[in-house]
C-alpha cells in the first residue's frame, strides 16, 4: 500500500492535524502501551490458539517448513501452505476449523527476503504466522467479528488506532464492519484489487481480503503517510474460483485464511518499533553484546553497522538452527544452497563484530532458551544443528579470508571506477565459493557496486557449457538413455498405466510363482534390448532407496522368455517399465498389446532386498533409541546383498554401535509381525509414522509399515511378513558423509551370515599366521605379545642406529661457509652402503645431529649416497635455520627436502660419493 491517499486506496476518513516530529518517541510509546495486554511472544501464541479453539477450531502443530507435498516451493512462506491442497477441495478437510502457530521462512525463490534482513524495521528470514482456517464451516462474517473481538479484548487493543481496509467493490465486508462489529466508517479504508485481493495463482480458489491496521504513531510520519500504519493480520474470504478465461464464479464452499505475523503483534503490545527489540529477538542479541563487546573489531564499526550485523546474527541463526533441525543441510543447491547463503552471512556480520570463526553454534543457547519451550525440537536436536552449523561456519571462515584478500587486491588496483567487474566475482564465486551477493554486501561496504549483469552472463555461459559437456559424455556413454527417456515421455502422454501387484509375492515363498499379466505396451531398442509395460506388473521399480527387482517375462505359451534387467517408473508412477535383454528383435511380435505374459520376479533377490529394507526400519528406529531423537533419515540404499543408511548425527561411539546392532538383533529374534496399511497422510502422523525428508508423499493415501512394538514409518518398498529372516544383523562400516551427516553399511539375514563366515575365514587364516591355528581366542594375546616384541625391537634398532651414527665412516670432510651471512659449516660425505646395504636417512640425520652436539658453532652437513640432513645450534648460531641451508645446499646439489629450525632433511637426484663432489659448495 503506497499511501493512504493513493496506490489504489481512498480514504473515507478526514485527516487528523500532523503531528510535529519534535514529539519524543518515548511520550508516544508510552501513550501507545496504554491499555494494551503486555505479553510475551510465548504469550501471544498461548492466547492466539487458545481463543480459537475456545471458538470451535482443532488446534494442529506447525507443519514443517520444507513443503513435504508441494515441489513449487523452497519453503513454508505463509502459514496456508500446508492447507493449499484443501482450499482447493475444502470437502477433504479433516478438519473444517483449523488454529496453527506456522514456522515460516522466506529466503530464496519467489518469495525471498534475504536481502533486507537488519536493514528494516520488519524483514525476517524466519517469522512465525499465527493462522485461523475455515474450509465451508466459516464465512466472512463470523472471521471479522472474532478477529475484532480478539484485538480489541484479548490484546486491548485501543480503537482509535486501529484501521481497517476492504477491497473498494466488497460492500458486504464493508457493512459488516460498519454496521455489524461498529467500527467507526471513517476508520475503515477502501482500497484496490492490488492491495485487497487474494489470489493462489492465475487460475483457483481467491476473494477479496480485509486487513487490520496498527497506528505506530512514529513522529517521522503523518496519518496519511502508508510508513506509519503497520498491516499485522490479513483476513482473506475465499469465496471465487477464477477460471481459465479470468472469470470469477462464486465457490460452493467458501473458505477463509487468516494469518497474523508474531513479530509484529508482539512489538504492537511490547510497545517496540521495531521488531529486532521485542523480547524473543533480545534474548539472543543480548547474547551477541557481550561476546561482541569485548573486541577490538567491534570498537571500529560503524555504530548503524554493528546494529544491522547484529540482527542479521539474531535472524539466521533462527532460521539456519530450524531448517538444519527439519533435515537440511547445507549444500551447492537448492534448498541446501539457501541455508549456505543464511550461515554464511551470518559468519560475515559476526566477523565484522570481531566475534570469531563461531558465531552461530555459540549463540545456539540463548535461541534455546527465547524459543526451545515453544519448539521442543531446538533442545531435542541440539547435537546435530550446532555440530552442522560448527562445520559449515569453520569451513566458510577459511573461503572468507580467501575472498577479502581477493576483494582488498581488487579494491586496491581498481582505479576511480569502483566497480568489481562480473569476471572478478564470477571467479570469487566459481573457484572460491564466495556468493555473490556476498561479495555485493563487502563491496557496497567500502563503496563498490558489482556488475551483476556480466556475472550472470558468465554464468549463463558456464552453465551452458557444463549443459553441453554433460549431454556429449550422456551420448557417448549411452546413446539408448535417449531412446528409453522418448518411450517414457511417450507412454506418459499417452496414459499407459499398470497396477503394481508386487506387495502380494511373499519374498520368502521359493520359487515365486510366475503372474500372469497382459502387454499394455512394447519398445524395441538400437542396442537389441526392449521395454515392456505389463499390467499387473509384479516387479517392484528402483525407488524409495530400493533397487529394481529382476526376474522374466515369457509369452503365454512359455515358447519364449526374456530376463528382466531393471524395472522403472513413469515419472507420474502410473506405471512400471521393464527393460528386457535382447528381446528387440523378436519383442515387437511377441508382446503385441493385450497379449498374455506370465511374469516372475526372482525370489532369491526379492528376498535379499524385503530382508535389507525391513532391516533399514529397524535399525532407523534403534539409532532414535539409542542415540537420540534428533536422528532423522537422510537418505538409503536397499540392496540384496547390504545396506546403507545415511542419518543425522555427529559420530557415533563403539558402545553406541554396539548398542543399536543389538537392538535390530533382538527385534528379529523376537520374530515380530510386520503390518501394512494404506491411510490419509495427517492419520499416519497422528500415529506417530516417520516419513523420509526428500520424500514427497500423497496427501489422500500413504502405505504404513508397522513393526509393532519398534517401528512405524511411510514407505512404499517390500518388506518381509516377520522380522525373523533380518537375524542375524551385523554393522560392518560407520562414518562421515558430510557436516552433520553419518552412513551405516550392513548385512543382514542370509548376506549376514555370509559376512559372518567371511570373517571368521579371516579370523582362521590370521590365527595360522600368528602361530595359533585353531584357537582363534588366542589371537588377541599372541598379537599383543608380538607387537610389544616389535617396540622392544625397534628401541634395538634406534640404540645401534645411534651407535652406527657416532662411528660412521667419513670419506671426506670439506670446510665451507653457507647462507647470505657465511656461515661456518662442514660437510661430511659418508662411506656408501655396501653391495646389500640400504642408505638410511635416520643415519644421516642421526649423525648430523651427533655432530652438532660435539661442535655446535658450526653448521653440519652429512651426505651419504642421495640422503643429505643439516644439522644446527641455534643458540650458537642465532638466526641461522637449518632448512635455510638445505636450500642453499640444494641449490648446488639437486633435490628436494626440508625441516625445521633445527634438522631438516632431504634426498638428491644424483648420489655422492666423493668430495670432489661437494668442493664447490
């Protein structure tokens, strides 16, 4: 809304006189808190949702703020998002009144206000909308008197600063108000469709909207200026659907959103104007003074400065500590990249402050205690978020003294134009990772601009290139990946479905029996291989972390058979295709559409792999146990033969691992049935299922795998009937994928006790080497023993090499002067080892060092063959370093080598072995 006076609204209200700027702020505020309730931030939200639910609404918690079914989005930006799905089918809702507290971010993609974080008043990474919902319960009527009741007797509100607008064609909200609630006419505002109308796209569900205005009464303004009135909850009355051709017919069902940003209620009734000074916000900036505080760096900045850097702080570090804690993590892309973009900021601003390599992971404390009551989860997932954050802060602090040195040379040479070109910051983002707007923010700091046009023209150009480069090698690699993606896209279009059939095979029962099916649809391949579509279609397809069944497909009469090598789906998944080993040629005629096939998956792999999935639940379920509620899935590979999880969580202890594989042992020895049933998503949650953070499932029906007792999780992979077939169950491999990520590799059920045999192969073949074949318990001790023998060995060998080195025998002796001062030295050249002998650089060092302890104000050199070592006396020879004369013998000699202050070592290209030599040096 530009003004009041303008921008599509009018006022009906007459100006009141403007008031002089000279008025002290603090007289105003003071005026401003009369009446109103003074609450917490925690407050606001009990009362919120409290006052609701009192009104007939189901009180539901935040949803998270990646969308788990909407792939539009980077994140939760409004507190409606998790309900888009039943604004468009208001009939669904489980619910028909709905209060929630919505964690939302807005940073990246459409809706990205990063850039003006600690620079406003109101601008956040990370905001909370507190939101009331009606899917054809509620209509506009009922909303507008319960908001009104809310302000003004649940916050106090005074009316005479309060303002409300209506859209200028929507009498009917304009009467309500007016007549019904009885807010004075000249306090309500007409205003335009860019202002007062909603909509979810170009075509949906949308209506007009009523917004609820607060005078700040901030002296800077008058009453007719658009900065002073603060917008804090927006009702909007879903009650037109908006067709393709832009006409908009009434909704059988009205619904209504509402929602009501925290921040800015709580600065209202903390009598704040500024949303960073509320109480929620201090508890961390009060944190951030008194590290701040005590720094040098901190006594330079720019007072203005140090308050924009130190809400920047205080914002991303909300923001980075709840998305690490919903399973993203930092990352090249995406979402992942977005988070990058948020520390990395922050490190940024904490640097100026003088703070240190951590800023985030330090402050993690004070965000507990302003919001770990609200959100359990902060204290819950402590561990992971500030070792996340711990990792990706002191990665970026290295990249950030690259690129300020990079930055100050350019700076320094850049001339009168004070223009970082786009092939400079193309290159601090490319070769040293510094984001652009990064580098943009250092800029405008020492009053540089950045040619952004020319950065992205590069990297458009790069993209293109990599775009190319990557389908040249696809070509070559596989000219049929063409081909099988031209079938898909065909199929697709064409709506070729089959119905998976593949839960039904027991993956213990041997041999599968063959299923009969019929061809839907049939392609040949260059490469002689085909694809088939089948419908019913038993193989189950790569997805979910699963690999492909295999098995056969043969004609009706069993005259043919071809083998199955993988199986995917369409990407809609309406259906599975088969690829088929050279069954081009004749495949055309034998799998004519509406012909009959008999399909078997083979049972041994089926098994493998039901065994290895019901495996990964179990164990998922042993690391929140054993490790903590913080552990959440990020990602798996299911495979016959093993394996592998990946999980959040810092590295886990021995006794940890121990722990958890006892834990999936003992569930399997208690042979468990395992349950499956197909439910609406919100009844999967409310039992408690855990879903897979990439995955993105069908709000109307999920499939739950039940392990009473253990496990239950959403997942659309095969399983075993009972958890018998998992035992026995071993870990054979833990460690580090990324920051705050870690990946379990194990076997299970017949691939378990096959690394079981292994190693027991291993442990038999070890014990003949240690000279206790068949006693494989006496293994620890002999190995033990022969390993004290070994040290006591080498403290043999070091006392001979030492004796060896005060005895060597010297082939000449040369006096000289080394280094740019003329250092006294001498080099002595060894006798070469004998027809037998090895040239050992422990001697020579050995032996220099002897002789810089019988004759210390001379710097000494030993060659013997190509191993050289200087040795020298620093407190006799101040200054000189023994590394140094390397490189001075060096220079003279070929080689490469180095050390310290004291010894340094090397080896020559060519050996030595007389002093004719070394005479030059």
């Amino acid at each position: 809304m530009q003004s009041w006076l303008g921008g599509g609204c009018r006022v009906v209200a007459a100006q009141q006189r403007h008031r002089s700027a000279a008025i002290m702020t603090g007289r105003l505020l003071g005026i401003a808190r009369r009446g109103l309730a003074r609450l917490s931030a925690s407050d606001i939200r009990q009362r919120y949702t409290d006052y609701f639910v009192k009104h007939g609404h189901t009180q539901l918690p935040s949803a998270d703020i990646v969308p788990r079914n909407d792939a539009s989005l980077l994140f939760s930006s409004a507190g409606m998002v998790p309900f888009k799905q039943f604004f468009l089918n208001p009939s669904t809702a489980p619910h028909k009144m709905v209060t929630t507290v919505q964690k939302c971010v807005r940073a990246g993609g459409k809706h990205n206000d990063l850039d003006q974080v600690g620079y406003t008043p109101r601008h956040h990474t990370f905001f909370e909308m507190l939101g009331s919902f009606s899917f054809g319960a509620w209509g506009k009527r009922e909303i507008i008197h319960r908001a009104w009741q809310f302000v003004r007797e649940e916050l106090g509100m005074p009316e005479d600063r309060l303002r409300v607008t209506v859209l200028e064609t929507d009498d009917e909200a304009y009467e309500i108000w007016r007549t019904e609630v009885g807010v004075d006419p000249q306090r309500i505002v007409r205003c335009g469709p860019e202002d007062n109308f909603w909509s979810m796209g170009n075509e949906g569900p949308c209506g007009p909207s009523s917004e609820i205005f607060w005078d700040t009464q901030d002296p800077r303004y008058s009453e007719s200026d658009s900065e002073r009135w603060l917008e804090f909850w927006n009702l909007v009355f879903m009650q037109y659907h908006r067709g393709a051709d832009g006409e908009l017919r009434p909704l059988a069902m009205p619904c209504v959103d509402t929602g009501m940003g925290l921040e800015r209620v709580a600065s209202i009734l903390q009598g704040k104007q500024n949303n960073f000074e509320t109480d929620e916000f201090q508890a961390i900036i009060r944190d951030i003074d008194a590290r701040c505080s005590r720094t040098q760096a901190f006594a330079n900045v720019d007072e203005d400065k140090a308050l924009a850097c130190k809400r920047v702080i205080a914002d991303h570090l909300r923001a980075s500590a709840f998305l690490v804690s919903e399973g993203v993590f930092p990352s090249n892309v995406g979402r992942g990249y977005v988070l990058r973009r948020i520390i990395r900021r922050a490190v940024r601003a904490g640097r100026l402050l003088g703070i240190g390599e951590s800023v985030l992971s330090a402050l993690y404390p004070s965000l507990e205690l302003a919001m770990g009551a609200a959100y359990p989860e902060l204290l819950e997932r402590r561990q992971l978020v500030v070792s996340v954050l711990e990792a990706e802060e002191r990665m970026f602090s290295r990249t950030l003294d690259r690129g300020l040195a990079l930055l100050e040379s350019i700076f320094a040479g850049g001339g009168d134009r004070r223009v970082v070109s786009g092939a400079d910051a193309f290159s601090l983002y490319d070769t040293h990772g510094f984001p652009l707007d990064l580098t943009e923010i250092i800029a405008r700091d020492s009053g540089w601009s950045v040619d952004v046009d020319a950065f992205a023209q590069l990297q458009r150009q790069s993209r293109e290139r990599n775009k190319a480069s990557w389908k040249g090698r696809l070509a070559r690699q596989d000219s049929v990946a063409g081909e099988v993606e031209a079938a898909c896209m065909e199929w697709e279009e064409a709506g070729i479905s089959s119905r998976f059939s593949g839960y039904g095979v027991d993956p213990e029962a041997r041999p599968a029996a063959a299923a009969a099916c019929r061809v839907m649809a049939f392609r040949g391949l260059s490469n002689g291989d085909g694809l088939l579509v089948i419908d019913p279609c038993p193989f189950y397809a790569t997805g979910g972390g699963q690999e492909a069944d295999t098995g056969t497909v043969s004609t009706g009469d069993s005259s043919h058979e071809f083998a199955v090598s993988d199986a995917v789906a369409l990407p809609s998944g309406q259906a599975t295709v088969l690829r088929l080993t050279a069954a081009g040629t004749d495949g055309q005629r034998l799998f004519q559409s509406g012909h009959a096939v008999l399909a078997a998956v083979d049972g041994s792999r089926r098994l493998g792999c039901a065994v290895h999935h019901t495996a990964t639940h179990l164990l998922n379920a042993a690391l929140r146990k054993t490790v903590g509620a913080a552990v959440m899935q990020a990602g798996s590979l299911v495979q016959a033969g093993g394996l592998r999880f990946d999980f959040t969580s810092s590295a886990l202890t021995a006794e940890q691992l121990r722990a958890a594989e006892a834990l999936v042992n003992q569930a399997a020895l208690d042979n468990i049935g395992i349950a499956t049933a197909c439910m609406p998503l919100d009844e999967a949650r409310e039992r408690g299922a855990v879903a897979v953070f990439a995955e993105k499932y069908d709000a109307a029906s999920v499939r739950v795998v039940d392990v009473p007792g253990v496990s239950t999780e959403l997942c659309g992979g095969t399983h075993l009937r009972s958890t018998r077939a998992v035992y026995p169950f071993h870990i054979t491999a833990e460690g580090s994928v990324g920051a705050g990520t870690r990946r379990i590799e194990a076997v299970a059920g017949v691939a378990g006790a096959a690394w079981l045999q292994q190693q027991l192969e291993y442990g038999r073949a070890a014990a003949q080497t240690l000279g206790v074949a068949g006693r494989l318990g006496a293994m620890d001790a002999r190995a033990q023993a022969l390993v004290e023998r070994s040290k006591a060995l080498r403290g043999e060998a070091d006392r001979w090499l030492r004796a060896a080195a005060v005895g060597a025998e010297a082939v000449a002796t040369h006096a000289t002067a080394l280094g740019a001062r003329g250092a006294p030295a001498v080099i002595c050249v060894l006798r070469e080892p004998f027809a037998g002998e090895c040239s050992s650089a422990r001697l020579v060092a050995e032996r220099a060092c002897h002789l810089r302890d019988i004759e210390p104000s001379c710097v000494h050199v030993v060659i013997q063959g190509r191993a050289v070592a200087v040795a020298v006396n620093a407190e006799c020879l101040p200054g000189e370093v023994a590394a140094e004369m390397l490189a001075c013998v060096l220079q003279s000699l070929p080689g490469k080598g180095g050390g310290q202050a004291a010894l340094a070592q090397g080896m020559l290209k060519t050996a030595v072995a007389e002093l004719a030599q070394v005479a030059h040096l």
